[in-house]
C-alpha cells in the first residue's frame, strides 16, 4: 500500500476498523471495475454522504482517492512483474540457445559480455538521442555560416 493507502493506527470518530476492513476487502476484489461511492457505502450500511465523511477520518483521504491510490499501487506491480517476467524469459531463452550450441551474436562482444550492451542501451534514452540531434544540427548551423561568412568561397 503507498503511504495515503496505510490506515492511521487510530481512527478517532472514524468508522469502525471491522467496516473499514469489510470496505478494503471489497475494493481489493473489484478494482478492475467501476466503484461508484453508493456501492462502497452500501458494504457499511450507511448513506454515502456519511459514509465519505467517516472513511475519510478513519483513513486520512477520501474515498476515491483511496481507491485510485490502490489502482496505482496494483498498476505498479503488475509493471514491475511483468518486467522481471520478460527478464526471466530472456534468460532462459538465453540459456537455452547456450544448451543448444547455438551462438547468441549479442552475447559475444570484444569484452565477452552481453550484460554491457544491456547496460548501454537502457542507458540510451530519448533525451540522449534529442540531446545528440540537437548538437548536430548547431554544427550543421554553425558550419554553414561560416561558410557563407567566408569571401573565399563561391556559393
């Protein structure tokens, strides 16, 4: 959970732990969908206008953004799960093809090294490549008005 998500250890006029709990759990098994404030109230037993006020003392935030921080939280994780799994594939693909006999090109550098040029092209970025075209083309820019400052040459 991300720090607006965490339950305040004591909630003073909040609703009780036991329906925050109940509230939680039902936000946790239907995330994917849309939760509307009247369905979350309804778990409690409450208005929603009540409802809201009291989540929000027993939690520090309101309602929705509960439920969003919880979205991104789940979001995260999903990300960062699915980057280990392509990770964990690449390898074994990786070791497969060395079981095999088969040479992998991009595992063979003058260091011996694939790990370097993994590390190179992450490094790599957008802003590296806009950083570079815009260095070139100020030499391009440079270059030609020197040459049209310059009596010498014929145009």
């Amino acid at each position: 959970m991300s720090p607006d998500t965490r339950l305040p250890s004591v909630a003073v006029g909040g609703l009780p732990a036991s329906k925050v709990r109940r509230v939680i759990a039902f936000i946790e098994n239907n995330l994917q969908q849309e939760l509307r404030l009247e369905e979350l109230a309804a778990v409690t037993h409450m208005s929603p206008y009540h409802f809201a006020r009291l989540f929000k003392r027993a939690t520090g935030v309101s309602p929705h953004r509960f439920v969003v921080h919880r979205r991104i939280d789940a979001a995260t994780a999903l990300l960062i799960e699915s980057h280990r799994s392509a990770d964990r594939v690449h390898h074994f693909h990786r070791l497969d093809r060395a079981r095999s006999g088969a040479q992998d090109r991009e595992s063979f550098r003058r260091d011996g090294s694939a790990h370097h040029r993994q590390d190179a092209e992450r490094a790599s970025s957008a802003q590296s490549r806009r950083r570079a075209a815009s260095r070139d083309a100020s030499r391009r820019r440079r270059a030609s008005r020197q040459d049209a400052s310059d009596p010498t040459k014929v145009g």
